[in-house]
C-alpha cells in the first residue's frame, strides 16, 4: 500500500498485489471508495463476498471490517477521509 497524496479533506492509497497474495481482515476509520485500475480480486465480508476488476468501484462503510483476496495482478486507488487510516485486525 502506497499512499499517493493527502490532504485535510482525503487521502489516495494505492494498492498493488499480485495474483494469490492477500490483503488480511482490516477496516478503514473512514469511508472507503476503491477504483480498480487492473486485475481481479474478490472482498470477503462477514455478509457477502464482492467481486472486483477493471474498471469497477466499491464504497465500504466506515469500520466495515473485510479481507481482499487478489485472482489476477490487481491494482486499485482507495479513496479515504484525511486522517483516516486502515486498522488491521493485528493491531486492535
């Protein structure tokens, strides 16, 4: 994870995993809206799994915990609130 750019409004990260890797269960302390840039890769919520690849969007709730598990090369911008950050259930 990279981020891009902040400010006091937002911040851009940029994700970037390679097939088979895994983004384990964390939640952002903001909304999130994810834009895939390439790739596929499925988001495993208690509820729902929800399918992602190029060119598609998904906003999550604030403190919505999830995992993401990346099928092809994916990248994707996440957009947060400033100050935000992302909690990984490791550090709770």
């Amino acid at each position: 994870m990279k981020q891009l750019t902040e400010n006091p409004a937002y911040k851009v990260l940029q994700v970037a995993l390679a097939a088979g890797e895994e983004m384990p269960r964390h939640f952002a302390t903001s909304d999130a809206f994810i834009i895939v840039e390439q790739g596929e890769a499925v988001v495993f919520f208690t509820d729902q799994e929800v399918s992602l690849h190029a060119g598609s969007t998904l906003a999550i709730p604030a403190t919505k915990p999830h995992t993401l598990v990346v099928k092809q090369d994916f990248r994707s911008n996440v957009i947060l609130a400033g100050g935000s950050r992302i909690q990984f259930s490791d550090q709770v």
